[in-house]
C-alpha cells in the first residue's frame, strides 16, 4: 500500500475568532475568545470539497465551515499568562496536510503537519499536542442530513 505526500499551503494566524461580526459566543453557550485558528484558502476548500464529493459520486454533499477551511490550533485553552494572546495575529505560516480526507460525526478534515502552530502551542504554555491533533477542516454533511448546521 503506497501513501499520497503531505502536501503544502499557507494560512493566517487568526486569534480569537468571531461567530458573527461583534459576537464569540457559540450556540452551546460558549465562546470562542480562547481560540486560535489557521485560516485557509477558500479556494482549497472548495477544492478538497469537490474532490470528497466526486469520491462519493456527489451523494455526500458538504457545507463549508462557519469559519471557511481553517485549522484549529487552540480549542479554548486560556493560558497561563494572557498578557501576550494574540502574538503573531495575521501571520502567514506554512503547514503541509495529508491529501487524503478523514471523516468524524459528519465532519470532513485531513491531517495536519505544522510546526509553527505547535510552537504556538508551547509559547502559551500549553501541551504542544492537542487533542484532537491538528487537522484542516473542510466541511460537515449535517446539515446535508438533516442534523442541523454546525458552527
């Protein structure tokens, strides 16, 4: 069995990430204050997209993320020191993503490789590995299915 290389893109560090314009607060109540994502090309999305539902002859539809492609690096962990959040906010960094997608409860993601993300990570104080590990989020069927939208 031979496996695809990672392949490469960009992104841009974005910290604490709106909802909606002026709002962080999640529809479970929570916020996205303590977040830090990646932001992806909207085009490689809509590519990777196009490539999952060929895969599946266009009977399993994605919808894009609330946030577009993008990939979380810190899932709403406060630090221990916050005085210096938002360092290197709208950064480009490189990462490099398995080309072959993965699928979770509806949610279509594919690993992740990047390096500046972990060291993120560990500037914050926080465990260099997350849980669960850094992936690039394409898109969800749910509300595909019937289950709702996600955000």
């Amino acid at each position: 069995m031979s496996t695809l290389p990672f392949q490469r893109a960009r992104g841009i560090l974005r910290y604490s990430p709106e909802i909606r314009p002026g709002s962080h607060t999640r529809r479970d109540g929570g916020s996205t204050y303590w977040w830090l994502i990646i932001d992806c090309d909207a085009e490689l999305g809509r590519y990777l997209r196009h490539l999952y539902e060929q895969a599946y002859w266009h009977t399993r539809p994605l919808t894009s993320p609330l946030w577009g492609p993008h990939i979380s690096v810190i899932r709403g962990e406060q630090p221990a020191d916050t005085a210096g959040w938002g360092w290197r906010n709208g950064e480009s960094v490189e990462f490099e993503f398995s080309p072959l997608a993965e699928e979770t409860h509806s949610y279509v993601w594919h690993p992740v490789r990047c390096a500046a993300a972990l060291a993120l990570r560990e500037h914050y104080g926080l465990a260099r590995e997350p849980t669960p590990p850094l992936h690039l989020s394409i898109g969800n069927g749910l509300s595909t299915r019937g289950e709702g939208a996600a955000g």
